[in-house]
C-alpha cells in the first residue's frame, strides 16, 4: 500500500508540505496549520485559490519484493479526484480525468528497487472551461451556476463530484488528491480484479440460486485451469466447478443451486422495519494448476427486488412500487448527498452516524442522489446490516452532458467499475441513471430553442440509455433501472425515453417543491405514485452555526446568514412560510431574534413535512380522481455537507434538527393520521406491519389554557389492515367542537393515538385547527428539567405548567439525540431520554441544556 506520508507543492513550488493520502490538498492544508478552515465563514470564496492552481503529489518508496520474481506489477489507483498526469521514475504511465473510475497502470517494465512516484494534478476548473471552449459541436447547458452559489462554472464537463463546484445547499471546494486507497500489486500467472455474489429465486421451481462472479486478469500466455470451490457453510451447501482462464482480462460466472429443501430455510435479507438482515458467510477458494490458491471471504444475503409498474383499476396510468421478497413496501426515507466537501474527512463513524440515524427515524430507504459520489464500501455495509434500501444514482444531476467519444468512454468504464464495485450489496434496489435531466429537457430548463432540441434529446438517448443502460443490463440483472428521476417509468420509455410530463402524477416519480403556497394544506400536494424528493429548509442549530461564524454573523440578515443560503431567495421563503403560521419574533436583542428564527424555522420545516409525508403515506391504499397509490415518500435531505441553512433533517455532525425527530414519529410502522375536507376531520390508520390489528382509536381534546383534557372519547374494535392505509373516523369539526364543551378552532387542539393488545401502541399525533399565531389561551409556561444518569443513558424529567407546543429540548454540541424532541407537551410531567454518541455527565448536560417552547418566541 501506498498509504500515508506524500509530498505535496503548488504550482510554481512556493508552497511546499507533508500530506496523507488518501486524502486532498485543501485537509493536507489545513493539517498543517497553513489554513483555517475552510467552513469557517467567508473561506469558501477566500480559498478559491487553492482548486485554482496546479497540485504535484509526489513520494519515494522501496519495492518490498523482488521484481524479477513477478510476471506482473501494477500500480493502482482505487480513485484519483481527478484529473492528472502520472509518472513512475520520470516515465509517464498515463492520465486520469474521472474521479469515479479505478486506474491500474502497468509498471512491470519501470519499477526499480527505490522509486519516485508523482501525479500531476490540473485544476479541475482550468480543465472544465478548456474542455468546454474545445466542445465545438453545440453548446452544453448550463454553463454556470447561479451567481447566490458563488460557484464555478462548466461542471458538467468533468467526470467530478458535481456538487464541488457548488449547489444551493453547499460551497465550492473543487478538490485535489488522491482520494481513495493507492497500492502495488504483483502476481504470476493470474490475479482477481473483482469479485461479486447476486442471488436469484426461481419461482418455479421455489429455490435460491447463487451468481458467483469473479473477473481475472490471467498474465500466463497459455489459459490457466483448476478448481473452484463455493461454501455456505450454514446452508450445508458447497459445490466445486472446474474452469479454465483464457489469457487477459475475462470473466467466469458460476452458477450455484442451493437444494430445495434448503432454499426453503433460507432467512431472506429484509428492509428495515420488516424483518432481520440475514446474511451467510460463504468461502469460494480458487485453486489453480498454476501453483497459489486465493480464498474469499464474503457476506452473501437473499432478496429479491421487482420495480411493480401495472395499470391501477379505476386510474389511469401505472403503478409504481417496489417489492421486496414478494412483499410489496412503503419506502420511507430520504435522499443522501456527500456528508462533507472533502472525502477524506468521511470516515466509518460519520456514516455509522448518519446512517443509523436514518434506521432509527424509521426509514427503510434512502436515495443516493446524483450530484454527489458513489459512496464508499463501507456505506453499502452499513445499510446492508441496518437494512436502508439504497436507490443509487449514477453520477449526473441538472444538467446536459456532453457524447463525445471519450467522454463516454470514460464513462463507460466508470459504470461497468462502480455496477462491479456495488452489485452484491442487497441494500441497492434500484440504479437511476441520472437527477432530474429528463425533466430538465420536457420542461426545457435551458430555454434551448425549439429547432434545436433535437440533438439534445439524441444525446440524452445516447449517454443514459445506449451507454449507461446497456452496460447495467450486461452487468447486473438483479435489479431494476430507470434512466431519470422524476420519470414516468414505463410511460417515458414509450415516448422515446423522454416524457412530455416527467412529473405525471399517474406514472413513476415525482419531484415535488412549493415555497409559496401553505404548506399546511394537504391539497397543494401530488397525490403522486412515488414522491422521491420534496421539501423544506431550516437553519441549523445555533451550536453548530457558532462553530463557523463570529459574534457579527449573528443576525438573520447578516452578510454571513446571505453568504450561507445558497438558494435563491431563501431565508425570505422561510420567513414567509413561518409567518403563515407562527408570530415572527421581535426581540430587539439581535442574538436572541437570531435563536428564535432558528428555532422557528426548524419548527415550520418539521411541520411541513410532517404534513405532506403523512398525506403521502394515507394515499397508499386509494384512488381519488384517478391518482393514489403512492408507494415512496423520500424528502429532500437527510443529510448536510457544510453549516449552512438547506434542506436537511440532520445537520452537519449529525445533529437531529426537529424534522429528524418528527420524522420518528411520520415515519412510525403504526401511525393514525387526520386530515380535513370540506368541514370533516378524516383519520386514517397507517400501518407497516404484516398483520391486520384491532385497535382502539382515543381521541383527546384539550383547550390551550388547559391541561385538563375538554373531551377524550375511545372508537374501540377499529380494524387497521396490514400494509395499507384505511380510513378509521369520520365527524365534522363543528360536531366535534360543539361536543366538546364550546371548543373552537381557536381554542383547542386534537391528540390521538392507536392502541392494541400486547403494548402495541402509535406514537400520539396531533391536529391543529387553526394557526398557532391565533390561538387563544397558549399560556407562557414554567418548563422544567432535571437530569439524572442511567447506565449509559441520561433521563430528562420535563415539567410544565401549561400545555407547551413544540418543546425543544438541546444541549449545545455535546453529541446525542434524544428519545422525543419538538413534541407537544399536554401533560404536567414527560420523561425524555437523551442516548450520548459521547462521553458526558448530568452536569454537562444540566449546564448546556436549553429548554424552549413556541411561547418563549418574543
């Protein structure tokens, strides 16, 4: 391995320092103390410097073996950010120019006892402007992002992480280095470059089948004959296959039937919330005429994955649902973006982090969207074991991309890499090839005119469905693939792979995003098939703005609060979608205004997709004018890459904001959910689960100035079907207010819940009825909190006086979540658990910790 201490120097070579690899020039800098960093307020812009010049890596090393001894040495690059010249004792090897691909060189004819090695970086943005003045053909929109992402330009000319020269949630750091891991290897005779497991049911006959997939690349000039042998050993099944490797780079597929009798034991890998992840350690041993055997090592899971897409009796159009084993599921989730600019920072811990955030909200599936990188192993890992579906993007978002001959050879080799790379994870349900491009020509983003559009759409035709598709058909016939999202599915592939409609309510996904209409009124929404991105912003926390910023930053409508929203006009939506429902606050303490829109913000966003989630997941099980059935919702964004307002419900270091906590809560496997129409109140009872339950629904009412319940009232024996979402209660709001004792709208509030036999139990939902701005009898509250240790964990006892609406409970940058957060408090006393991610202590905590509900607004 070529791990480790590099040297690194700028262009000219006045700037000269020792740098890990794998790792970038910008960590290299900061590690050594030669910058700030680079999230810190304005460094975005003040840094641009460094993506500007020309970076050398460079390292001395000693051959730990003889060469004369090996047939074959390669040098390899697992990834290379991303475009360079490289050289080996002053002969160049060759160039990279994609940050996706895997480059192996082959030094068998240049490697000495001590050699020097150096890559030669080019400025990814110097390179993207060249290549595109030397596209000649037709131009490639868009050709800069707007200007409030003070980003560069011309991105969609190089095969880099799309979002590193800008987004409207992120900065721009166009990085340099050597991001992944780079080694020497050396063989004789042959040598395995991948290796991959995909399982297959066959219906007819009720049995599991194994793929065994292994590319070699066989050095001798004569093919190379033995044995290999497969073990489960947990399923009792093993199997030896002769074979014979031709000389070069081929590939051997091995077919292994496991018997039926222990197919039918066989524990399938299952979503999150739907059953285990069961996987089986299986041994495949390569033992070759040639002399050294190899033995592998792996993980194999079971499952199946169909993309559903049927007519629907009563509604035009086609469904759009996955099935996992058979089983039809709800996904529920989000969409991924990179967790930091700068790869390297991204270790095994932030994505542990992250991702087990995302299984313990009750998500079962996340989109890897196509804007950022395809995530390393240890990603796939994870969501493997916690059981997240993975809807995994090829690597190109909101643009045109340009076919010329080596730009899509390129890019073919970075799909057969990465579909190699990634098709044994079970996690990974569905390849897409692209973000948001095919609506980006239906609805004509770039103002092409009319008599143009043909090339472009020829050129879609030819990158996503006769380059990217037909290699993803060749290489992975596991699973399915859609070429764009939003797509109508099958319906766009009719049309010539690209819709009229893309956002057709009737045929595949949807991409959903209003700013101005309110977003407590369920029927602004798509009564879609799958809704795959929607959303709100928010600001994060102030402990974590704090880390970036100085005391001036402090304001809402600082220089620092516009340099961070990078969406247009954002912080102005925010305000105006809070004042819908909330009185703006008015201390005259800038500091204080500045926390209380904080928390404001994180309220409304939480709110609002609380309330468009819960109408997508009670749309599962109906038709109404022909649209329903909607089988996905995944808003718009888990996860942050910066401190910066956006769109996420986990801020950067994995911080829940309050979307996060409600997110537990909407996403629940059992969830009773109210809506109104025309004067009645609907409640809906949601559920996840396998089997049907009978449950009672309790309803209780509460005026504002009470914590004394008005009226509670038990509908018992309601029957809540498995997998779907009926409808449980039915009453007009006058009935119900006059019912309960002269409640208005103004001066009360609905809680219910579900509750079952055996402590089965949904969490409590509420139903406002009217703003909270207009509410009348919101008394300010005494809230109180004492702290106590158990075990690992850390209990709050909460205590309040009057009913408090979204109490938030935050302890600054100490690391944890708690059991429930931003909840309405209609009882006197709460217990609230907070699970650490670090050491702390109850003094810690009782000194950091800062109690707030929407009356402490002023």
């Amino acid at each position: 391995s070529l791990r480790g201490s590099w040297r690194l120097r700028s262009g000219n070579g006045s700037v000269s320092l020792r740098a890990e690899v794998p790792g970038c020039v910008h960590t290299a800098l900061l590690r050594r103390g030669l910058i700030q960093d680079p999230y810190y307020r304005f460094n975005d812009v003040m840094y641009r410097w460094i993506s500007l010049d020309n970076w050398t890596y460079s390292r001395t090393f000693r051959t730990p073996f003889d060469v004369r001894k090996w047939q074959k040495v390669n040098l390899v690059f697992e990834g290379v950010d991303t475009v360079a010249q490289i050289l080996l004792n002053n002969v160049t090897l060759g160039r990279t120019d994609n940050m996706f691909n895997r480059y192996s060189f082959d030094i068998t004819s240049v490697i000495q006892e001590v050699n020097f090695v150096e890559v030669h970086f080019l400025s990814a943005i110097s390179y993207a402007a060249e290549q595109s003045r030397c596209h000649k053909a037709h131009s490639i929109p868009p050709a800069c992002p707007p200007p409030v992402q003070k980003g560069e330009c011309h991105v969609n000319f190089i095969r880099k992480e799309q979002c590193s020269f800008s987004w409207d949630w992120g900065p721009s750091f166009p990085t340099q280095g050597i991001w992944k891991d780079v080694r020497i290897e050396a063989y004789n005779h042959y040598h395995l470059i991948y290796f991959s497991l995909t399982p297959f049911f066959e219906k007819t006959t009720q049995q599991w089948c194994l793929e065994v997939e292994s590319i070699f690349d066989v050095v001798s000039s004569k093919p190379v004959a033995g044995l290999v042998t497969v073990n489960i050993p947990k399923l009792q099944t093993q199997q030896t296959f002769s074979v014979k490797l031709q000389p070069g780079e081929g590939s051997i597929v091995l077919l292994v039937n496991i018997n039926k009798v222990r197919s039918s034991a066989v524990e399938a890998w299952w979503p999150n919330g739907h059953g285990k992840q069961t996987g089986y350690n299986i041994t495949t041993t390569f033992m070759m005429e040639a002399g050294y055997q190899i033995e592998k090592f792996s993980k194999v899971y079971f499952r199946t994955v169909e993309l559903v897409q049927e007519p629907i009796p009563g509604s035009p159009g086609l469904s759009f649902y996955f099935r996992i084993n058979g089983r039809p599921i709800f996904i529920k989730g989000s969409n991924w973006i990179p967790a930091d600019s700068f790869q390297d920072r991204v270790t095994y811990d932030t994505l542990r982090l992250l991702l087990k955030s995302a299984a313990d909200a009750n998500m079962n599936a996340l989109r890897v969207w196509g804007g950022g990188v395809y995530e390393q192993d240890e990603f796939y890992d994870i969501c493997d074991e916690i059981g997240i579906m993975i809807w995994q993007d090829f690597m190109f978002a909101c643009a045109l991309y340009p076919t010329n001959q080596n730009y899509l050879e390129s890019v073919r080799a970075e799909v057969s890499h990465q579909v190699r790379r990634l098709k044994s994870h079970p996690s990974i349900i569905l390849w897409s090839g692209n973000n948001e491009n095919e609506a980006a020509l239906a609805s004509n983003w770039f103002s092409i005119p009319y008599a143009d559009i043909g090339v472009y759409i020829k050129d879609y035709v030819t990158l996503y469905v006769k380059n990217i598709r037909e290699i993803v058909l060749r290489e992975d016939k596991s699973r399915p693939f859609v070429a764009s999202s939003p797509t109508n599915g099958l319906e766009s592939v009719k049309e010539g792979w690209l819709s009229r409609d893309p956002y057709d309510t009737h045929y595949g996904d949807t991409h959903f995003y209003d700013y101005n209409s309110d977003c407590w009124n369920w029927t602004v929404y798509p009564k879609t098939r799958f809704a795959s991105e929607y959303g709100f912003q928010s600001w994060p926390s102030f402990s974590t703005i704090e880390k970036v910023s100085s005391p001036e930053d402090w304001s809402y409508t600082s220089n620092f609060s516009l340099h961070r929203q990078h969406h247009e006009g954002g912080n102005i939506q925010m305000l105006q979608e809070t004042g819908r429902h909330f009185k703006l606050p008015q201390s005259p303490d800038p500091v204080k205004h500045f926390k209380d829109m904080i928390y404001l913000t994180q309220v409304m966003q939480a709110q609002c997709i609380k309330t468009e989630t819960e109408f997508y997941r009670f749309s599962q099980s109906e038709i109404i004018n022909g649209e329903g059935h909607t089988m996905g919702a995944l808003y718009w964004q888990l996860n942050d890459i910066w401190q910066a307002p956006s769109w996420a419900s986990l801020e950067y270091g994995g911080k829940w904001k309050l979307l996060h906590y409600f997110a537990q809560n909407f996403f629940a496997p059992l969830l009773p959910v109210a809506y109104e129409d025309k004067g009645m109140l609907h409640i809906y009872g949601v559920s996840d689960l396998h089997v049907d339950h009978k449950l009672t629904l309790r309803v209780v009412v509460y005026t504002w100035r009470s914590l004394e319940p008005v009226c509670t009232f038990a509908k018992e024996g309601v029957t809540v079907k498995a997998q779907s979402a009926v409808p449980i209660y039915k009453e007009s709001i006058s009935d119900l207010l006059q019912r309960c004792r002269n409640c208005t709208r103004k001066s009360c509030v609905i809680t219910f819940c579900l509750v079952g036999e055996d402590g089965l139990q949904s969490p409590t939902n509420h139903y406002f009825l009217s703003s909270l701005k207009d509410a009348v009898g919101l008394e300010k509250t005494q809230l109180s909190a004492s702290v106590s240790q158990q075990d690992d964990l850390y209990i709050f006892f909460l205590q309040t006086t009057a009913i408090a609406p979204f109490v938030s409970l935050d302890v600054g940058s100490i690391k944890g979540r708690f059991s429930d957060n931003g909840f309405l408090m209609t009882e006197k006393k709460k217990m609230v658990v907070f699970y650490p991610w670090e050491p702390t202590s109850v003094e810690e905590l009782e000194s950091s910790l800062i109690l707030t509900s929407l009356l402490d607004v002023v």
